[in-house]
C-alpha cells in the first residue's frame, strides 16, 4: 500500500498542512527577514523592471564597442532627459486635465442622476424592486463621486511612503546592469556539474519569461496608451492626455486592464456627448485590436502560454488579497512559478526515463 500514488499523495498532503502548522507557529522567527523584504522590495522590484528595459540598450551600445561603464551612463542621461520631457511638457498638462476632471464630477453625478431619475418616471415596466435599487444608487451616487477625490488624495499619500525606496532604484539599476551577467556563474560555482548545468537552464527559462513579460507589457501599454491619445484627439475627447495615460497604466494589467481603462473615457464621452461614446468605444476597440493582432504577437510571442481563464482568476485571487499591487505582480509570479515547476518536472522525467528505461 505505500507504494500506491493514493496513498503517496495522502501522505504528502499531510506533511504539506503538518509543515504549513509549523511554520505559522513560528512565523516570529521570520518576522525580522520579511521586515528586510519588505523594505528592498520597492528597489528591486522598481530596479529588476528598469533592468528589463535598459538590457537591451546596454547589450546594442556594447556591440558598438562601448564600454559597459559608459553605456550604462548614457542610459541614465537617456532616462533622465526622458524625465525631463515629461515633466516639463506632459505633466503639466496632465495634472491641468485631472484637476478640471475632478472638479467636474458633482456636475457629472447631477446630470446623471436627473437623467436616470426621467428615465424612471417615463418607464411603467420597470419593476418596483429594480426601481428602488436604482433610487439608492442614485441617492448615494453623488457622495460616492464627490469622495473619489479624497480616495485619490490618501492613495497618493500612501505612495509618498514610497519615495524613499524609490530613491534607492538608481543604485539597484546600475549594479544589476554592471554585474547581473555575473550572479549565475557565481551561484554555480558552489554546485556540481549536474546541478550547475540545471540552474543555469533554470535561469535562461526565468529570465526569458521576465524579459517577455515586462518588456511586451510595457509595450503594449505604451502603444495602445499613444493609440488611444490620437484617437481620443481627434474626436475632441475632453482630458484625452489624462484618459490616455490612465489606459496606459492600467493596461499593464493583463486581460482585464483594458475594459478598466476605458471606463472613464466612456463616461467622459457619455457627459460631453452621448455620441462620443459611442466614438470612444469603437477607437477602443481598434486600439486593442491593433494591439492584440500585430503589437503583442510579435513582443510577447507565446512566452507565457496562460489561458485566459487562468489569469481572470489569479487576477480576481490576487486583487483581493493584495490590491492594486496584487493585479500587477499576479501574472508574472505565476508566470515565473509556472517555469520553475516544469523546469523540475522535466527534469524529473528524464531521470525517470533514464533510470527506468523501456
């Protein structure tokens, strides 16, 4: 009976909840090393992205002969000009835009209240119970909407919180690009010749996925952001630099970041003419069209290979219990996981194969 795969599963669940019990009753030994975590987090993570970006720059600037050292110099000369334009050009008037979007939200719930609230006295066949629940709804509606500014107001100043790891990027960025093509060979020297060759390949598989992840995210965002600008420019979409770059930040949310981006500039379109949003739409669906056709095919290729119903759910799972930073991680922890296991598992089956030959 122990060699039964029944019975081996049974065991091992117990072990996995026997393992689980203790390590939450000592969960005070790991207190100190989460709090180091944590606190390196906002770095590595925010240098481990700027990495991504910036290796491809420095590896073409050293094909030119240049040395690393210097090229890694003129990426930071690149991304400080970069920083620079955005300050001085679209900041401003993005942060013009956003002022005049929040100050007109009462005015925006007050037409839409009079307008659900005409609707319900010219509609006989509505039912009583859907009745009440749109008068509560709209009762409620303008509060709601006259407290998204202080919503926003405490998530930015939770994000100040941020500022001091945000200054130490800098530092992670240029030694991860001065010696991140060092760390494997570091690591394999401690191992032997078996377990050496089987890191590495372990690590050529995650950073494959990280690569195509973060650089095909952030390229989809950037295009369908730019998309969504001229579109929204030509129809004469009010706050459209504003609109166009919350569809870029949400849009590095896989899958479901799309149909968040566009609701603001749908109900933007809705209050300035019901015919824009129907524009609107129609833009939205071109620019993601173009995008799911040409721009992530050709970035991110099939890289990740997550059926689409697997990251609805590890997006609601991981929204849920982490939030916003919850929806951003979600997809490339589970992507990397998901290379780690069958990276094992293969291996696993070759040395099955090889000790137990047909």
């Amino acid at each position: 009976m122990i060699h039964k795969r029944w019975f081996q599963v049974i065991v091992t669940a117990i072990l996995l909840s026997l393992l689980v019990l203790l390590l939450n009753q000592i969960k005070f030994f790991f207190e100190p090393i989460l709090t180091y975590i944590a606190a390196i987090a906002v770095p590595l993570i925010g240098g481990g992205i700027l990495f991504y970006i910036s290796r491809p720059m420095l590896q073409l600037l050293e094909k030119y002969r240049v040395p690393r050292i210097l090229g890694i110099l003129i990426i930071f000369l690149l991304y400080i000009f970069i920083g620079f334009l955005i300050t001085r050009f679209i900041a401003p008037i993005a942060q013009e835009q956003f002022t005049k979007l929040v100050n007109n939200i009462p005015d925006m719930a007050e037409v839409l209240s009079e307008t659900v609230t005409y609707w319900q006295q010219n509609q006989d066949i509505i039912p009583s119970e859907f009745n009440s629940t749109i008068d509560n709804v709209v009762n409620n509606l303008e509060t709601y909407l006259q407290g998204a500014p202080t919503v926003i107001i405490n998530v930015v100043s939770q994000l100040i919180g941020f500022v001091f790891a945000l200054v130490l990027i800098p530092f992670f960025l240029f030694f991860m690009l001065k010696d991140g093509d060092k760390l494997v060979p570091f690591i394999k020297q401690f191992l032997n010749n078996r377990a050496a060759k089987s890191f590495e390949k372990l690590a050529r598989s995650v950073d494959y996925t990280l690569n195509a992840f973060i650089l095909g995210q952030m390229t989809v965002s950037i295009v369908v952001g730019l998309l969504l600008l001229i579109g929204y420019m030509i129809i004469g979409l009010k706050y459209a630099l504003t609109l166009a770059l919350f569809a870029m930040v949400m849009n590095v949310i896989p899958f479901v970041g799309p149909f968040l981006a566009v609701i603001p500039a749908l109900l933007v379109g809705l209050f300035q003419d019901p015919i824009l949003a129907v524009w609107v739409a129609v833009i939205t669906i071109i620019a993601q069209q173009l995008e799911g056709n040409f721009v992530s095919p050709n970035v991110m290729g099939k890289a990740l290979s997550i059926h689409p119903l697997t990251i609805i759910t590890l997006i609601l799972a991981a929204g849920s219990l982490a939030g916003f930073l919850g929806l951003l991680f979600a997809i490339p922890t589970y992507a990397v996981l998901k290379a780690i296991i069958s990276h094992f598992y293969e291996e696993w089956l070759e040395r099955r194969e090889t000790t137990n030959p047909e």
